[in-house]
C-alpha cells in the first residue's frame, strides 16, 4: 500500500483569542470543538446520524445507556427521546420524522418522532450492531452480531430477507447501487442492492487489506468504492471494479498516531464519515482526533483541535454545512475514570474542500 502525502494544516492557535485569565483559555478551546449539546447520553454514544433533510436540523444519537435522543442542533435542545430494555447500538432515519433503533435488546423498533409512537418491527438473535436506511427502496437494513444482514420493510411492517454472513457484522454501509458489510475475522461482503433476496450471495467476497480487527467501514458518495478503518491506526481506500487498472488506485495509510519517548503509540480509527458534498472525509480515534482527510488527492486537510477523549462516532449533515462528533470514551484500555459523554456540532468550511494536487514540476 502506497503512503499517503500528508498535508498538515496547522490547527488554530490559541493566541489568536485573549486568554490572559485561565478560564478564557479553556472557553476559547471549547468554542474550537463546536457547540456542546445539551441533555447529553449518560453512557457511551453508539453512533450519530442528522436528517437527511436539508431544512430540518435533527441529530440523532443512540448510546449505551438504552436511549435513542433526538436533538434539535439549531435550538440546542432534546426534541424527544425512546428508551429501550438494553444499550442501543444503531439508529438512523427514514425522514426528518421517522427514526429506526436497534441494539442489546434485539428489538428492531420504528419511532414516530411527531407523535413519539412506537411499535416493533421484527427481530434479530442476538444484539444489533448497525442500521442503514435506503431512500431508493425505501427498505431498512440492520447488521448484528447474530451473523445475519436482515432486511425489513417498514410500510408492510416486514421482514423481507435474511443474508447470513460468516461472523459477527461490526459495520455496513450503502453506497450508490451496493452495501458493503464488514464482518469479523476482518473479511468484506460487498452486495448490490437489487440482488439482496433472500439467501442472496454477495457479488464480492474480500479479505480486509488491513492486517487487524476493521473498526468502521464507510461508502464513497459517488459509489465507486469504500474506505476502511481498523484498530490498528490505519485507513484503507478501496474501490469495487476489479479491473486492475482501477485497483492499482487502491491504497492505506497510517494515522491516529503519536510519538513519545521514542515509541511510536498506535490508536485504533473508530469511525469514518464522508462529506456529501467535496467526498472529502473525517476520521475519528481513540486519540481524541478528528482528522479531514482528501482521499482522491492523498492529503491531510485539516486536523481539528483534541477533544477530551476517544471519537466514538462521526456524522455530516446533509448538506454538508455541520460536523457532529461523539466525544466519547470506548474503552480501549478497559474500566478507568474518563472524561463524561458529550456532543459536539461544529460549522464546517473550506476545511472540507478539496485541495487539488500541485502541478509537476
């Protein structure tokens, strides 16, 4: 795998603001990480996904301490909240107001976020791990560690197939015309959506190009490939047409890393989210770092201030103008004494747009 040209753009000094009393300094830093939501989840946050409305500022955040929030980002408030019997593991939206959780309980569960019914949708055999949400189908996706991808449709109230796959599923996500599952054992199945029936067999089968455990997998917007993030402080870019022309564009990367006192500490990549916009793409770690990266021109863009523990997960809004970010610890050195729970939403600018590649000299 090629080594990617990093571009370092300096992160914002604290000079720039009057930081003479100690308190302005930490509020100055504070303004640098967003805005902080209130009415936070009381244990670790899951995952993290805006409306795919453009004109509706929803958040929606599922976390381990059974609650399914949504916020209200522009009046920084909890619109409404669903609570379930276990931690919730996976949330997204159909539209602006309807929500889907899943998690600990098994439950696969439809929230109508205008009326705060709720009513169950089906189950699966052991915790759900992930949820995707197709707008062209209109059908529901959901991956749990039961080894099974299972498809649902909310407007029959039904299970429409079962795609058994060979471990646990740790992550999955639409992009364009294809889903991609990755499991454990650090294997990849890539689906086209009009082929998952039931009992359909994935149009390609890959073994992560990363030697250790995937941590999050995440579909190019154009829907020509993914990215893919492991334990082991390392991105991978890949694309779906095998034609070895277009694979020899494939390529990995180190990040989430630091050295001190000579020894280089590894920390693993957490979550990925693409701009759906520029296609540019952030990552978040266990360092407390959330990076922008320009996958097509192999550039660093920018690096965002440290947040006070790991980046447990990572959304854009629709229209690409706020970043949300789970600042949340994972538990990657066990039970400790760590920072509280919180979300972040920060306005994103030229940032995110990509820098094209200097002219050869």
């Amino acid at each position: 795998a090629d080594t990617i040209d990093l571009v370092r753009v300096p992160t914002p000094s604290l000079c720039c603001f009057n930081s003479s009393p100690a308190s302005n300094l930490f509020g100055a830093l504070a303004m640098q990480l967003g805005v902080e939501l209130a009415s936070p989840p009381s244990d670790g946050v899951a995952s993290l996904q805006f409306s795919p409305s453009t004109s509706s500022p929803g958040l929606l955040a599922t976390s381990w301490d059974g609650t399914l929030r949504i916020y209200d980002v522009k009046a920084n408030r909890l619109a409404i909240s669903f609570k379930q019997a276990g931690p919730i593991l996976a949330g997204c939206f159909e539209n602006s107001m309807v929500a889907f959780g899943a998690g600990v309980e098994c439950v696969v569960k439809r929230y109508d976020l205008s009326t705060g019914a709720e009513f169950e949708l089906g189950r699966h055999d052991a915790p759900v791990r992930c949820a995707e949400f197709d707008h062209d189908t209109g059908l529901l996706y959901t991956g749990s560690w039961d080894c099974t991808l299972r498809c649902w449709d909310p407007r029959s109230r039904a299970m429409v197939a079962i795609l058994r796959q060979p471990y646990k599923i740790f992550s999955m996500s639409l992009g364009g015309s294809r889903m991609v599952v990755a499991t454990a054992n650090r294997l990849v199945n890539i689906y086209e959506k009009r082929m998952m029936h039931a009992g359909a067999e994935p149009e390609q089968k890959r073994e992560s190009s990363l030697k250790y455990q995937t941590r999050c997998v995440a579909a190019y917007p154009n829907g020509m490939g993914y990215a893919l993030s492991s334990v082991e402080g390392r991105v991978a870019m890949e694309y779906f047409d095998n034609d070895l022309e277009v694979q020899a564009k494939k390529y990995a990367f180190k990040c989430h890393r630091k050295s001190e006192n000579g020894k280089d500490i590894v920390y693993p990549v957490n979550t990925l989210a693409f701009h759906p916009i520029h296609g540019t793409f952030v990552s978040g770690g266990c360092d407390g770092r959330v990076n922008v990266w320009d996958g097509a021109n192999k550039k660093r863009l920018h690096q965002y201030p440290e947040y006070p523990t790991s980046i447990a997960a990572l959304a854009f809004s629709a229209d690409g103008t706020r970043l949300a970010v789970a600042s949340s610890y994972t538990f990657e050195l066990g039970e400790q004494d760590h920072p509280a729970d919180k979300i972040y939403v920060r306005n994103v600018e030229r940032e995110v747009m990509p820098k094209p590649k200097a002219p050869a000299r």
